[in-house]
C-alpha cells in the first residue's frame, strides 16, 4: 500500500499503470535477450553475424518509429482530455496514410541502394534487405497505433502487445531455423511478428478505426505541431541509436562473419546492463517532467537515477570481470568462449556509459532544451571517424567507443551543471516578481 502511495505522490501515471510499463517492457527485454541467445546458439557465429546485422539496421530504422509513437501519444492524450473520439480517428486516419507514404519513400530509396549497401556489408543475398524494407513499413504503422493506445491510456493493451511481439519473434524464429531456412527464417520471423502484433493491435482500437465522423463535429487537429514536437525527439533518438548499435554494423564492414558474430555475442551480454534501468527510464523521465514544470530542482533525481544505474551496472561488471568465460558458455556455448569471453567486460563497461547518457538525454528532453546535440553528433561522427582508421582489432573498436562515449558523458554533465543553476535564478526572479505584485497591485 506504500509503495503505490509512494508513485501515485510522485509520479504522473498511476502505479498501476507504472506496474505495468515496468513488467512488459522488462518481459520484452527479457525475451529479447533469449532470443538472441537462442539464435547464436542455433546459427553460429557466421550466420548470427549476418542477422544481428540486419536486426541492427532495422534497431536503426525503429528509432524513427519510436519517435512517431511518442509524438502520437502526446497528441492522443490532448485530445483524449478533451474527451474528442472523433480528433483521435481523424489523426489515426491522417497520420497513417502519412507514415505509409513516407515508409514506402524509405523502401523504394532502400532498394535502389542495395547493390553499395550489400558491398559495404560483404553480403550477397537481397531478400533480407527487402524483407527489412517490410518490416519498416509494419513498424511506422506500428507506431501510429501504438501511439493511440498509450494516449488513450490503456496501458495494459500496450504491455501485451510488446511481450506478444517479442514472444512470436522467438517461437517463429526457432520454427524457421529448424525447418532449414537458417538466417532467412529468422528474419522472416521478425517480419511475420510484426504483421500479428500490428493486426492484433488494430483490433484493440477497433472502436476509433470504425468511428465514423459526423459532419457536424469539430475534429479539426494541428499536424503542424506534431511535426514539430516529433523532429527534435527524432534527432535525440536517432542519435542514441546510432552510439548503440553502429559498431556492429562497422565490424560487419571491416572484420569477418565470424569475428562479426564473437562481437554480436559480446554485445548481446554486455546490453543486459541497460535491460532493467531502460524499463525504470520511463517512471525517471516522469519525474523530470513533473519536477520541471514545478520549476523544482532536478539534481536529487539526477542523483538518484544516477545511483540506480551504477548499482545494477557494477553488479553485473562484477560478473563480467571475474566469470566471462562461464558466462559466454553459458549463454552461447563453447563456440563462442575464445574470442567473445574477452570483449564482454569492455562491452559491459561501454554499456554503462550509454545508460548514463540515455539518463542525460531523458534529462535535456524534458528541460526542452536540446542544443547539446550538436555535441552529441560531432562526438559520434569523431567515434565512427576513428573506427574507420583504427579498426585493427575488436577490442581496440571497443576501446575508441569506451572513451568516445565517456566523453560524451562528460560533456553533458558540464551542460547540465551549466543549466542546473538556471531554475534557482529563475526562481529568485518569480519571487521578486510576486513580492512587486503585492505591494503594486494592478489598477
């Protein structure tokens, strides 16, 4: 009973519906992480190099699309205060043709580049990359819905929906592996799981897709501000996404599909840092919001968040350090223990300064101020830059993203130092401001 006093005091959502986000996407996670055991363990270096390739692109792909659903629900919740049915089936009908025009743009300019992207990846085959193609289409129409169902508050239709994803993309992907069709049937997994996901979604909100608007109801929307609310989230996401999952399309580039599938393997162990505090992300961007707008100060959560993070991280550093070779055995087998088991240390510690940083982001999000991402892509650029030129081994790209990303870190703490003295100045200007009021009431 405390505890769900305690959230329902000091966050935005209820703790029902915090419960809730926490669980699935916490399940999610985890069933991502199987999955990705499961498929190395099932395909072998070569042939999970090639598909955590393709699952990286589409990770890249899906940044856009995540974007769209936050703008969405932002929209959605408007105009769900306002109790307007017929805004939400006007914007779901407009935004849709929208997202599926652009996305069909994306897979047409995908498909006229696949002989350069195909030679940069050092693969032969075309299909994965039209099947990727589809899957972006599904993922934009995706968001929009997704995007309505958050807005209108059903959290517990939401939740469902990702660990039903997730779930089919595992059992679909171990169907088509074990009737022969190896990396193919993996991807042709992730492409049926989508299709289900998004008509079982679509069922869900059968209510605003059937809705039909009368001619006498206002349900005019501004779609100006939703492009604008959406482009600099778009940036910060595309940006994070990039620092993430870069690297293992730059290995596929300059090292083999062996060495590609030890590194997919150490990434895959190293992101368990991030699976419990991302799902927490959602509960600490809240309270951001929330203490924002009460021109309070951020630092204690700052703080607070900060501490979650380095617990759970140096936790499993820990485990790292001193077990990496029972735990690369463990989860992918002996195939993977002679070169995998020496980079999840160094990937480990590089996801810990990634998590930091998606805390740094939520942070400048909620503050609406975003100029420091000029930063934040002139450090990228300079990462990418250097694994260009000193790509000599998997740990020496690992080391160039360990200290590229803690300067980024770094930079971003100076920035929020610099704005966390602007609501204490502000606030000694409001209380100038009441005092002058009260002794010069208006006439």
């Amino acid at each position: 009973m405390f505890f769900k006093k305690y959230l329902s005091k000091y966050f935005n959502l209820t703790a029902k519906n915090i419960g809730i986000i926490f669980i699935a996407s916490s399940l999610a996670n985890l069933i991502n992480f199987f999955y990705q055991v499961i498929m190395g363990r099932l395909l072998g270096p070569s042939e999970y190099g090639v598909l955590t390739t393709m699952i990286s692109l589409l990770y890249i792909a899906g940044a856009i699309t995540g974007t769209f659903q936050t703008s969405a629900t932002r929209n959605v919740s408007a105009y769900t205060a306002q109790d307007n049915k017929y805004k939400i089936k006007k914007f779901f009908d407009k935004i849709t043709i929208r997202f599926f025009i652009l996305s069909c743009f994306i897979f047409i300019l995908l498909i006229s580049l696949l002989k350069p992207i195909k030679s940069f990846l050092n693969m032969e085959s075309s299909l994965p990359f039209i099947i990727l193609g589809v899957a972006i289409i599904l993922g934009s129409l995706n968001s929009v819905s997704s995007g309505i169902i958050q807005g209108m508050g059903r959290f517990k239709t939401l939740g469902l929906n990702t660990i039903l994803g997730t779930f089919l993309k595992l059992i679909l992907g171990i169907l088509f592996i074990y009737l022969g069709f190896k990396t193919f049937g993996a991807i042709i997994g992730i492409l049926l799981s989508m299709i289900i996901a998004y008509l079982v979604i679509l069922f869900s909100i059968r209510d605003v897709v059937r809705l039909k608007i009368p001619d006498n109801i206002d349900s005019s929307i501004d779609l100006k501000a939703f492009y604008k609310s959406t482009t600099m989230i778009l940036i910060s996401t595309i940006l994070l996404t990039v620092i993430s999952y870069i690297d293992i399309v730059l290995v596929k580039h300059f090292f083999s599909a062996q060495d590609t599938g030890y590194f997919s393997a150490a990434s895959q162990i190293g992101r368990i840092i991030l699976f419990f505090p991302g799902a927490i992300g959602i509960v600490i961007f809240a309270r951001f919001s929330e203490k924002f707008e009460k021109k309070e100060s951020l630092k204690g959560t700052i703080l607070k968040s900060y501490l979650i993070l380095s617990f759970t991280s140096i936790f499993f550093l820990l485990l790292y350090f001193f077990f990496p070779e029972f735990i690369t055995r463990l989860m992918y087998g002996i195939g993977f223990i002679d070169v995998a088991s020496k980079l999840i240390f160094l990937y480990g510690l590089f996801m810990t300064i990634v998590g930091f940083i998606n805390l740094q982001v939520l942070y400048f999000i909620s503050i609406r101020k975003f100029w420091y991402l000029i930063c934040l892509f002139m450090f990228i650029m300079l990462e990418i830059i250097l694994i260009f030129n000193y790509h000599h081994t998997l740990k020496m790209v690992l080391w160039i993203e360990i200290i590229a990303s803690l300067v980024i870190f770094l930079t971003n703490a100076i920035i929020m130092l610099i704005l966390s003295k602007t609501p204490g100045t502000s606030k000694k200007i409001r209380c100038k401001i009441e005092i002058y009021n009260k002794f010069n009431p208006i006439k």
